[in-house]
C-alpha cells in the first residue's frame, strides 16, 4: 500500500477490499494502492506511489484510453477484459472499472478483478446452450400454437353465420379477435428465426424509433437521450434492433407496472445510452471496438431470484407476463451477433446490448 503524506487523503477504507484498487490524483500520478490490487499486479504499491500513470502502464493502451475516456466524459467506465502489465511486469487479464471522484478533485479510482478464463469459456458455453435452448423452445411453442389456431376462427366463423340472433355475434367476434391476436404473438415468435437481413444501421436511429414508439404507447414515462453522435453505423439488421430495443424498453416499462413511477418517490424514466465498448468478445472473437447500447430503467429491478434465468423463455418476474419477450430479444441479438448483459438493483436496472463494428 502507498504511503501518503499528513495532509493527504485518506484512502485506507479501500484496504478491505477484496478487487484491487488504485487512485489517481489529478496529475495522474498514482496516489495509492491498495493490498488487493498490490497482489494483482505483482508489484508494491509503495514503488508505485507518485509515478506517472502512463509511465506505470506503458504497455497497457486500452486501459490508458479508459483512463482518459473517465475523464473527459466524468462517467464510470467498465472493461470487462483487458490485457494490464505493471512496470515491466508480464501482462493479466483483468476487468476494469475506472470512475472519476468528487473527492478529492479529479482523482479517478481505478477497480481491478482477476478474470478467470475458463470460468469465461464456461459462461461463453452455457450462453449459447442457453440460446440453442431458446430458439428451439420458441419454435416448438409457436408451432404448436399457431396449428389449431386456424381450427378455431375458422369454426367461429361458421358459427357466427349460423346463430339466430345478431346480439350473439359478440361472442364469435370475441373468439376471432383473441384468436388473430394469438396468431399476430405466434408470428412475432417464428420472426426470430428468419435470416437477418445486413445492412448499414445507424443505431441512434433504431433507438429514436423505439423511443416513440414508447411514448405513444405509455406516454407517463420519460424516455431520456444520453447519445454518443460520434459512433459510426454498423452491419445489422435494423427491424431485429428495433423489436429487441423495443422489447428489453417494454420489459422495463412493465417493470414500473406501466403507471410511470419508478422506484421510490421519482417517476419513471427510461434512458437510452451509446458509448464505444472497448475490448470486448463477442462469438468467441475478440473486438477492439465495439457499439454498447444501454437501457436503463428506475424500476424495482429484477427479482434476485430469477436474475439468471430471465433471458429464458417463460420467465417472467411480473405477474400475468409472457416471459417471451427478453428471449426473443437475446435471440435478435445473437442473431446480429452480439451479446445482453443485465445488471439490476432497486431502482436502477441496466440491460446492455454489445454489437461490433464493422472490420
């Protein structure tokens, strides 16, 4: 652990940690280390105390562009792996979050965690089991649904033009309408498996056709812009984008019980969020740069309970939902291959979407 002077403050709270932790003043010179992040790195904080950041991690670029990244935008930034050698020392896979203080003035703390490949293969696997699972349950379902369906409306049909009394055509025309919306979700859950069709996307786009299509429907929530216009397009196909954005924000409306109160007293706000991911893996394949699109939420969150389930299909944490509408999403992703992540506590749940640029 670094030492400091009298007059410097003090970081000793951060000992206990068990992820590695570093702080950088506003010179971004190294004003403590942490035992965690000492261990980590494989070097004494002492040695590092008051050297140059960009000194300490010449031969680690990505983590630098975080670092400044931080600081221009004063915004967290996460990455989830990144290759970090210390003074000299040979480089480790570690998970980053750098985040800019309030206090003391432009100091960034800098969080570091070991990433475990295989527990990476291992995650990466149950991914596309999980997805593999999705698809054919969905299929399967949609079939099974929409077969008898044609049975039905046409019988209502028949029956209607039999009955004696025009006042019990309410009730044909009942069965016909729940019957030709049954038939609209079974589409929706067969659009999936359709070959997406690439093209150039602007995702800003995507997000502004989403965005209204929120405000018609629930116009108490306030959908709010946190855009990077700076981001290039990408290779997808646009229509998925929208019905996945649109899915994962209808989720999040639900999840605020579609009243427009969010969590506590505020009322209910959704964020749409565009920031470059650096370093990322997507279908095994490694990305410099890559789009991260976020859906925040202040609702309650997702129930502990099913968080890791809630990408599969019939999992729902509301009463009376589908649970479809998060697995069709997750499939559209992979589809334009990419990849959801979903980080969830009262009051403030993040789904991220991560697509790469195009090579």
């Amino acid at each position: 652990m670094s030492m400091m002077s009298p007059t410097a403050p003090d970081f000793s709270g951060l000992d206990c940690l068990s992820t590695g932790a570093l702080v950088l003043g506003a010179d971004d010179r190294i004003a403590y280390v942490n035992p965690a992040a000492e261990t980590l790195l494989g070097v004494s904080g002492a040695l590092l105390a008051g050297d140059h950041v960009e000194r300490v991690f010449e031969r680690s670029p990505e983590l630098l562009a975080a670092i400044r990244t931080a600081r221009s935008e004063l915004e967290t930034v996460i990455e989830y792996e990144l290759d970090v050698a210390a003074s000299g020392h040979p480089p480790i896979r570690l998970g980053c979050s750098i985040s800019p203080l309030d206090a003391p003035t432009h100091a960034v703390l800098i969080e570091m965690r070991a990433v475990d490949p295989h527990l990476r293969i291992a995650r990466l696997e149950q991914t596309r089991l999980q997805q593999e699972a999705n698809r054919e349950l969905l299929r399967n379902l949609a079939h099974e649904i929409k077969n008898p369906l044609g049975g039905i409306r046409g019988a209502a049909q028949l029956l209607e033009r039999e009955l004696p009394r025009e006042s019990l055509r309410e009730y044909t025309q009942v069965i016909i309408k729940e019957s030709d919306r049954l038939q609209s979700l079974t589409e929706r859950l067969l659009t999936p498996h359709r070959t997406p069709r690439f093209g150039a996307v602007n995702i800003h786009e995507v997000l502004e056709r989403v965005r209204s299509l929120i405000l018609a429907e629930t116009p108490s929530v306030t959908v709010r812009r946190d855009y990077d216009t700076s981001l290039p397009e990408i290779r997808a196909d646009a229509e998925q984008l929208i019905q996945a954005t649109l899915n994962i924000a209808r989720n999040a409306v639900q999840a605020m019980h579609g009243n427009g109160h969010g969590h506590g007293n505020g009322l209910g706000e959704i964020v749409f969020k565009t920031r470059v991911a650096r370093q990322i893996t997507l279908e095994s394949r490694r990305y410099r740069l890559g789009l991260r699109v976020e859906i925040i939420d202040n609702g309650p969150g997702v129930p502990e309970d099913i968080r890791e389930q809630i990408f599969y299909p019939l999992v729902s944490g509301r009463e009376g939902g589908s649970g479809l509408g998060l697995a069709v999403a997750q499939t559209l992703v992979v589809q334009n291959h990419g990849t959801i992540d979903c980080e969830s506590r009262p009051g403030h749940t993040v789904f991220a979407i991560f697509l790469p640029f195009p090579a």
